[in-house]
C-alpha cells in the first residue's frame, strides 16, 4: 500500500453540524441520545445549551439512543433513532461536550 492509501488517524471531514449527547425527561422515561444541531459562524464559542435555546422546531431526533426509567434508572430499551414531541418534554438538556471550554 503506497503511503498516500494509508488511513490517516484524526482526520475528518466538517460535516456542518455539531453532534450532542441530549437528555431528556418525558413522563416516566429518561431518554438519552445524540442531537445533530446545525454549526452557524459562532459555533466554536457556543455552548451545549446555546444550541438548545435556539432549538425551535416541534420534534427532535435523537440517535443511538438509549431509554431508561425514569425512577430506577433500570436501561429499558435501546434504538437507532427515536422523534421526540417537544411539547410533551418535561425537562431537557445537552450535556457539554468534555473537551469545552465553557465554565460547569
């Protein structure tokens, strides 16, 4: 294999969105997942939750997601994507990204 065939570690592409771990309450579930948010100009200074409050669509597609109870925390199901009703969310937020720089 010539050395420009080699795969490269580290490298990607921008794909123009901002990947976060979102949890949310609805009744009695705890549904944890990946939101993809779009990056505007600003994106490097925002925080998790900046994307969040601009968030103003009816539904929120979650990835690799995971449900829980609420109560027990007992791991109830797991999918490749669920749609949540923004309007039946009880609480929700995005958990900050470990290499952030904003404050906890």
């Amino acid at each position: 294999m010539a050395d420009n065939e080699t795969p490269r570690e580290g490298v990607g592409f921008d794909t123009g969105f901002k990947e976060l771990e979102v949890v949310v309450f609805l009744g009695e579930f705890k549904i944890v997942g990946v939101a993809h948010f779009g990056v505007g100009q600003r994106a490097s200074s925002r925080r998790s939750s900046d994307y969040l409050r601009q968030f103003n669509d009816s539904r929120l597609t979650l990835s690799k997601v995971r449900i829980y109870n609420k109560t027990t925390q007992e791991l109830l199901e797991t999918t490749p994507f669920v749609i949540v009703n923004m309007e039946k969310v009880d609480f929700i937020y995005a958990r900050d990204d470990e290499g952030s720089d904003a404050p906890a």
